[in-house]
C-alpha cells in the first residue's frame, strides 16, 4: 500500500462520514418537526431568515479556505513535507478568525439597522448579532473539519460534528419549550458552536508541526475561484425557485415544489461522504504518484457510486407517488413526476460532485469556477425557458441540464491527463437500475388505490430486495472485491454480517473462488 494509502484510508473514512451525514439528516428531521410544534408559525419563519442569514455570513466570510486547507495539508503530507502542512494550517486559522471577525464587526454594526425590518420583531438586531457569532463560530468549526479531513482524521471529524449538530438544535429547542422562544433557538446555535470550537481546538492539539507561516498569496490563489463556485453553489439552491416563483407566481405552488427538492435532497448521503473521504486521498495521490494515481482512486470510486446511486434513484423514482404520500400526504402526489426526475438525476449530481472535486485535488480551482457557473447558467436558462410551458416540471428539467452539465464540462476540463472512469460499471448500474425499478413501478401501480402508503411500504421493500438480490446474482453484478473495500470501512464486529450479506448476492461459489 502507498503512503497515500496508509494515510487515507477512503472506505473507512466514507463510513465514518456517511455515519455524520445520517446523524444531521436525523437531528434535522427532529429538529424541524419539534420546531414547529414549539414555536407559532410566524416565529418559525423568523427562524428560517436567521438560518438563512447565518448561511449567508459563512458562505460570505470562509472564502474557501477550508477546501485550500484540506488540499494544501493533504498534498504536503504525501510529499512527506509535516512541517509545511503545520504552517499550512496556521495560517488558514489565523486567516480565517481575521475575516471572520472583520465580517462581524461589519454585520454586527448593520444587525441593528435591518433586523425589526427583515426579521419582524424589535429584538431583531440582538437576535442577528447573536446569529452572526454563531456563524463566525461555524467558520471555525469548519476550518478545523477540514485539517480533519486534510491528515485523515475521518473519525475525529465525525466527533466534532456529533456534538456541534445534535447539541446546538437540541440545546435550542428545550431553550424555546423552556419559554425563550427564538431567542433559545438561537442560543443553542451559539452555545453549541462554542463547545464545538473547543473540542476542535482539543482534538486538533499537535497533530501537525505549527512552528512557521505559510504564504498566503498561494492559499488565496487556490481558495478565491472555490470561493466564487461556492457563491454560485449557493445560489444554484434558490436561483430555479426564484424564477418559478417570478413566472408562475403562487407560493404555494413554489413552495410544494420546495418540499421535493429537499426531500430528494437525502440520497446525498450515498455521494458526500464519498466525496470528502476522497478529496485528501486524490490530493495526497496526486502529489506523491501524478495523474495516474488520481485515476486508480477514481475507477474504484465511480464504480461503487454508479452501482449505489443509480439503482436506489430508480427505485425511488418507480415509486415516487407512495413515497410522496407518505411523507406528505396525498395533497402532494401530483408533484410525482418532478420527484422521480430529480431521483434519477441524482446519478449526475453525484458524479459531477465527484469530478469537481478530483479538479480541486490536483488544484484546478479556475476550472471548477468555470464549470460551476457555466453549468448553472445553462441549467437556469432551461428552467426560465421551460416554466412558461412545462411549469414546476421545468423546474426539474433545468436541475437535471444543470447535473449533466457539471458532468460534461467537469470531464472536458480535466482532458486527458486524468482519466475519469465515469463509466465504469455503469452498464450493469443500468440493468440493476431497470432490474429493481420496473418491477417496483408495476407492484406500486397496482397497489395504489387499494392499501394505503403505509402498507404498501413493506411489499415494496420486499420487492426490492428480491429483485435486487435476483438481478445482481443472474448478471454478477457485484464482486468479491467490492466487499473487501467494505469490510476496510467496518469494523471487525460487523464482518459476520457482511460475509452473509455477501454470500446472498455474490453467491457462495464466488465467495469460495475469491478465498
């Protein structure tokens, strides 16, 4: 095994980080039903604004020294330069506390001045300001995930968020029952940020060398266009509600069309955490072994992704209306369609995040900007084109030309120096794709109308996995060697388990020929 390896070891650290993935997603969920039982409706939108205030400050202030920190720390690392990776994160923190705290002396001076306006309520500069702590609290925060990420500390990362997301939400949601309302929500942002900084600051205690300073112009020159993609990222989340909302004009049709957007937003857990385990691997690879060694990590990468996105996408797609009902009640089945397109685009979203990642690792930022605001304007474009005619239909439309998009350029700028890998196992993901999903959509079809959503959730799972198992058994989809990748990122409790799991779909015959 390579240094690199040794040092970042992906499977483990995607299991680590899906692990914090399902954490938030979880204390999200909790935190916004226990929210709105809690607070009026009106003090949940104030709640809104201010996350969307906190949101802005951090996307405004980190200017993208995280990721510089993660690449610089992991590239130097593989060169075996310690020392260099210690002034690397000297001086991305002490970077970033001066930014922040220039950021909120100015949005602190101008709280009072906009708050009762915006936020509705004379309180509303304090409750900015106590806001805009917590997300100068959340810089730190994140700038010390990502020297987490940089020297392969995957589990110390998983820690700081354990405590951060879980703490700051519940913390404010006994502060708000407690009688403190959104004062006790905003609270528990600020008390929970601080502890979160503190152990931060505890885990991260010597693990590099930090006895000199690195050049900022360098950092900079990295940091700034993930910076500009990061602002553009940012806006990718509003710019097609904008714009439906402008065209169609009914909030409540914008805002049902809101609800599927993030509710398709969780298949993200199957690529995110593949994408950050990743990037200081591709970064430590590329500055020890060059573009080829970038490749390697990328065909085992895109295989398990193309194998694990795809299928489950279809499936959620070929289901869509029982799962919509579900979640929401019947009141929302007619945004069916738009769900199951934003389902099976998730295979693009998912391969575009991972090749704009592979481009920040080898230091290609200007090309990231490139292809994130290209993309996002062809994909705005198609949705303010398409809305007249197709209405929130367009919507997903213009998501989806904007995941290809990404794809497409993503691939053309990293040429020919990096092969990609994109379409590796992809044929198979297909088959297993139309494998699970056809037979789902039949069984939902003509479930519908006789059981309700919650008895028609069992079958359905049932069918899944028989048609899973069958398919991936008939046409050898999956390998040994697949297996051996997860059983590097469980730990050694769950191997029996994973060895029964893989004698079901590899087969026993296989299994034996591998050993």
């Amino acid at each position: 095994m390579s240094k690199a390896g040794e040092v970042y070891n992906v499977p483990r650290g995607t299991a680590y980080l899906t692990t914090q993935q399902i954490i938030t997603y979880t204390t999200y969920l909790i935190f916004y039903v226990a929210l709105a039982r809690i607070l009026r409706p009106d003090e949940v939108g104030q709640v809104s604004l201010l996350l969307a205030a906190q949101a802005a400050f951090v996307a405004l202030t980190q200017l993208g020294l995280p990721s510089a920190a993660t690449r610089y720390i992991s590239g130097n690392i593989g060169k075996g330069d310690r020392q260099t990776s210690g002034a690397v994160a000297r001086t991305v923190l002490r970077l970033s506390i001066l930014v922040g705290a220039v950021g909120f002396a100015i949005s602190g001076f101008i709280s009072p001045l906009i708050g009762p306006s915006v936020i509705g309520r004379s309180d509303a500069g304090t409750l900015l300001i106590l806001t805009f702590f917590s997300g100068f609290l959340l810089d730190l925060i994140l700038v010390y995930g990502a020297y987490f990420i940089g020297v392969g500390a995957y589990a110390r990362n998983l820690y700081q968020n354990a405590l951060y997301i879980p703490f700051s939400r519940g913390l404010g949601l006994i502060l708000a029952y407690l009688g403190y309302r959104v004062t006790g929500i905003v609270s528990g942002w600020l008390i929970g940020g601080l502890a979160a900084v503190l152990l931060s600051s505890y885990l991260w205690h010597e693990q590099l060398p930090e006895r000199s300073s690195h050049p900022i112009k360098p950092l900079l020159a990295f940091s700034l266009p993930v910076f500009g993609s990061a602002l553009i990222a940012f806006g990718q989340q509003y710019g097609d509600i904008t714009i439906l909302q402008a065209i169609i004009g009914q909030l409540s049709t914008t805002g049902a069309y809101y609800l599927i957007v993030s509710s398709v937003s969780f298949l993200s857990v199957l690529w995110i955490p593949v994408t950050q385990a990743l990037y200081p691997a591709l970064s430590a690879s590329h500055a020890a072994g060059g573009t080829q060694a970038v490749s390697e990590r990328l065909a085992v990468a895109f295989r398990l992704t193309n194998l694990a996105v795809l299928p489950l996408g279809a499936a959620l797609a070929a289901i869509a209306p029982t799962a919509i009902e579900l979640v929401y009640g019947p009141t929302y089945i007619s945004q069916a369609g738009i769900f199951a397109i934003l389902a099976l685009a998730t295979i693009f979203t998912a391969q575009g995040a991972i090749l704009t990642t592979s481009l920040q690792a080898i230091g290609r930022t200007r090309q990231v900007l490139i292809v994130t605001f290209a993309s996002t304007a062809v994909g705005l474009l198609t949705v303010a084109f398409s809305v007249g005619v197709l209405g929130t239909l367009g919507g997903a439309l213009g998501r989806m030309v904007l995941a290809a998009g990404t794809v497409i350029l993503a691939r053309w700028s990293l040429g020919s120096s990096v092969k990609t890998h994109t379409e590796n196992a992809l044929p198979i993901a297909v088959l297993l794709a139309v494998g699970v999903g056809v037979p789902l959509a039949i069984v939902d079809d003509l479930l519908i109308g006789h059981l309700s959503p919650f008895r028609r959730l069992p079958i359905l799972i049932v069918v899944f996995v028989l048609a899973f198992l069958a398919i991936s058994r008939a046409f050898s989809i999956f390998r040994p060697s697949d297996f051996a990748i997860l059983k590097d990122a469980l730990p050694h409790r769950f191997h029996r388990q994973l060895r029964a799991i893989e004698h079901l779909i590899v087969g026993q015959q296989k299994e034996r020929d591998h050993g």
